[in-house]
C-alpha cells in the first residue's frame, strides 16, 4: 500500500510543473501599434493614389504588408469625434461629443450642445486591453478632455506630462521621460518626440503584449517640417501643376497637390513610422504585432491654409462629402491579412474595438461597442454582411465652411441632410465617387426611405439637434462664435 501511495505522490509531483507550465503560457496575445494621423488625406498617400505629390514609403510599405480599405470611414469630419469613436466603439452622439472640443460656431442655426469630454463611465479598448494583461502606451494629441478626463483615466499610464509644458493644455500629452526633447525647430509637431518614446515603449515591453496609441499630429495646421524636408520638396514643387481652385459653397476648395511644407511634414511622419516599424523588428516582434493606420478626418483643402487637394473626392475636412470623412485606412494583421490585399467593402472608426478584441481573442463587449461591428472576416479576406447603414451627424458649423448636416450611407447610396433648411442630396458612390450629380430629384422613393432610417437612427442614439439662432443675422461674416450656454458635464 505503502508503494502504491509513493507511485501516486510522484506522478502527481511530475504532473504539477506540466499543468503550471500550461497555465502559464495561456493563449500568444499579439501586441497592437495603432497610428493614428490628423487630417490625413486618403489621396495624400501613394498606396491610394500613385499619381500623389507627397512621398509616403513606409505607410506604402504598410499597405503592401496587409490589406488596405479604400473605404475606411472616420465616424465624422472633423477629429475630437472620430478620436471618441475609436475609443469607445460608439457612434459620436451615443457620447456627447460631436465636434471637435471646444468648437462652437453659430450661423442661420445655434449648435447642438457638444461635451468637452469623454466621460469616465466610457469603458475603452484602452481599459478594456490593460484590463486583460496588456501594457499600454499613449503619446500625441489626445483632445477628448483635460484635467481628470486625460488619457490616464481611460486606460492609458497615469504618468503623463501635459503638453509641451504649456500649463492646462487639454490636447497633447506624452510619457514622463529621460529622452531629451527635440529641438521644436526640427520636431514641430512632435513627431520625432512620439516616435522616440514608442521606440523606447516597445524596446521595454518586448516580452509582454502591449497596445501602443500613436495619434500624431502631423499632418493638422500649422503645417512645419525640417528645413531641409521643405527645401528638398521646395525644388520638386517646381515641376508641379500650378495651384488651381474649385467652389465648395462660399469656401474656395484647392484642387492641386503641390505644397512643399506640407509634404515635408508628411514626409517626416512617413519616416517615424517607418521607425517604429523598424523598432518592431529590431525585437522580433514585426509577426506579433497587429498594426493599423487611420486618419482621424479628411484631409483640408478648403480653410486655413487649403494645404492639400483631395481630388477625386470631393471637399474635406469639416463637409459631409467623401473627401471629409473617407480615410487612408491599412490594418497589417500577421497570419491574417494577407499581403498587398485591397477590401471594397465599407467600415467605420466605430468597428475597430471590437476587431481588436477578436484579433486579440479576447470577448467582445457588445454593452460597450454598441455601434461597432467585427471586421475580421473581412481580414481574412471572406464576405461580411454588415447588416447596417453607415450614419454621420455633424450638428454644428466647421471651421472649414462644412453646415450642420446628416448623412446616411446605406449599400451603393449616400443620402446627406442638410439641417439648415432640410435640403437633400443623394447620391450613387460606385458610380459617382466625386458626388458630382444630386440625384435626389430622379429618385424620391429612395430618398424617402433613406432618409426615415436616418432620422430613425438619430432618435435610438439620441442626438442632439441644432437650433434656431434668434440672432441670426444673413448679412453678417458666417461662423461667429455661438453664444455661451454653459458647458456639457
């Protein structure tokens, strides 16, 4: 008897390290870079539009690797918005933010009211990814919140330094860090100085999964770049067409692509992208890592500064057309994607939450991203039935002349509502991607049932209307500052 119990005490002992060493090593999470430009044109890019001024090798490179999305969609024109649905999973209204914080200018309408922040009870990917073992990284423009409402309380190290020094500054923030920052002369928007800390981020967390947020702020006004980037492009813009303009409204659109800063400061973030890449495979981690590349609006050709065209598409930034809100979308998935591979089929800023969650193999949390929707089948290259139209709701006048307005997107047709004064442009994508000929007129059925699923829509999320202005005067300069009504808590 005595035998037997010594037999089964060792085979127990040489049972507990097989079943610890199992426990232990549990499912390979892969690591998530996810980049983030701001108002990045999808026609500034050479992996959607060869014949483009700029030079982008390495987000080129990116597009070769994995599959590219000629119709990636941001949640809204203009950034704070698009910034919030990627965090939560939502459709912008769902979470109060519907302009770009603190926007609030007024015309023939007053502005719905817009949250200067996303509330802490949101439960990010951040958090949501923390939450199941992974370490995570934030470094760049932030612009959902200052104060308590910073990256730090929605998932992100706690120990951020506010801005470039600037006291208060709501926007940017970056890792308390050693790395000496570079001179602004050289680095004037950031760049270098994101690039530098998530190169050190993953050097320091090579052995455990991490999710790594870059939200750039290259490529937004004021457009800056190395002296030698602007010369050396300076001397290419002498070869270009020569600048020519378009009408979109009261605002002249640019419909040229030549200017020699703002393709050095495209250049300069093409190349720290290129260094974290390189950061990645330098240890080994270039097959474990999940990348995605996103803008968070179109690129801007019709304000302050025009300094980008983003013909074929219409208008940009702040303008419900293409050119405002179709992005230069690339995710790289390893053993996924499969390389230099192009998918038609629509998605939206809402629907990465959970397609990281998936790609993770973590569960979705269908309570939190109640909008988005797992594009995974489509990374595998299969058919997807979304099941669902695409939905924007802009209730407020942009900076860049763009009206408060609505737009469903629903199979081949794009219906836009402009709440002014209710007036309706339709449109068929495939066949009319530059949003040339309003077929509303020719097809009023449609118009009909498009537009009943829009407002439908904005009664289930809830969105807010804008309102009548009674000071509204036509002959004043439009875009005047909306009067203060108190702010959003």
């Amino acid at each position: 008897m005595k035998s037997f119990r010594r037999v089964v005490l060792l085979f127990a002992l040489l049972l507990v390290p097989c079943l610890s060493v199992g426990h232990a090593a549990g499912p390979a999470r892969p690591n998530i870079v996810f980049i983030l430009a701001d108002d990045l044109g999808q026609m500034d890019i050479g992996a959607f539009n060869p014949k483009t001024f700029y030079e982008t090798p390495n987000i080129d490179a990116l597009a070769r690797r994995g599959m590219k999305f000629p119709q990636g969609y941001a949640a809204c024109c203009v950034c704070s918005p698009t910034r919030g649905s990627i965090m939560t999973g939502k459709y912008p209204p769902r979470f109060g933010i519907t302009n770009f914080i603190p926007g609030g200018r007024a015309g023939k309408l007053l502005p719905a009211p817009n949250a200067d922040h996303l509330a802490l009870a949101e439960v990010t990917i951040a958090e949501t990814l923390r939450d199941a073992g992974y370490a995570t990284f934030f470094a760049g423009k932030w612009h959902l919140g200052g104060g308590e409402f910073y990256p730090g309380a929605q998932g992100f190290p706690k120990e951020l330094d506010n801005g470039n020094g600037a006291k208060g500054n709501a926007q940017f923030w970056y890792p308390k860090s050693d790395l000496p920052v570079p001179d602004h002369r050289d680095d004037p928007k950031t760049t270098d100085r994101i690039v530098n800390e998530a190169v050190k981020f993953i050097g320091a967390h090579k052995d455990q999964p991490f999710y790594a947020y870059l939200p750039f702020l290259a490529v937004h006004t004021p457009i800056g770049a190395r002296a030698e980037l602007v010369a050396k492009y300076q001397k290419k813009a002498a070869g270009a067409p020569a600048d020519a303009w378009g009408q979109e409204r009261a605002n002249k659109v640019r419909l040229v692509q030549n200017n020699p800063v703002y393709a050095a400061m495209l250049e300069q973030l093409d190349t720290g992208i290129g260094r974290v890449v390189a950061a990645l495979e330098q240890h080994g981690l270039t097959e474990k890592t999940i990348v995605v590349f996103m803008s968070d609006n179109g690129g801007l050709s019709t304000s302050e500064g025009h300094p980008t065209s983003n013909l074929p598409l219409r208008a940009g930034k702040g303008w419900p057309y293409e050119g405002g809100v179709r992005e230069p979308m690339i995710v790289v998935a390893p053993g996924v994607t499969k390389p230099g591979a192009t998918c038609d089929s629509p998605v939206i800023s809402t629907d990465f939450y959970p397609t990281l969650l998936q790609l993770a193999g973590l569960p979705l949390k269908p309570e939190q991203h109640l909008d988005g929707v797992s594009f995974v089948p489509l990374l595998k290259g299969e058919t997807m039935a979304r099941g669902q139209p695409l939905f924007w709701h802009y209730p407020h006048y942009a900076n860049q002349g763009g009206a408060p307005h609505g737009v469903i997107r629903d199979g081949d047709w794009k219906l836009i509502e402009w709440y002014e004064d209710g007036a309706l442009e339709l449109y068929n994508l495939p066949q009319d991607l530059s949003e040339k000929t309003n077929l509303a007129a020719q097809q009023p059925e449609r118009v009909k049932a498009l537009h009943a699923k829009l407002v439908a829509w904005r009664k289930e999320v809830g969105a807010l209307m804008p309102t009548p202005n009674p000071d509204f005067n036509p002959n004043a300069k439009p875009g005047a500052k909306a009067p203060a009504k108190g702010k959003k808590k």
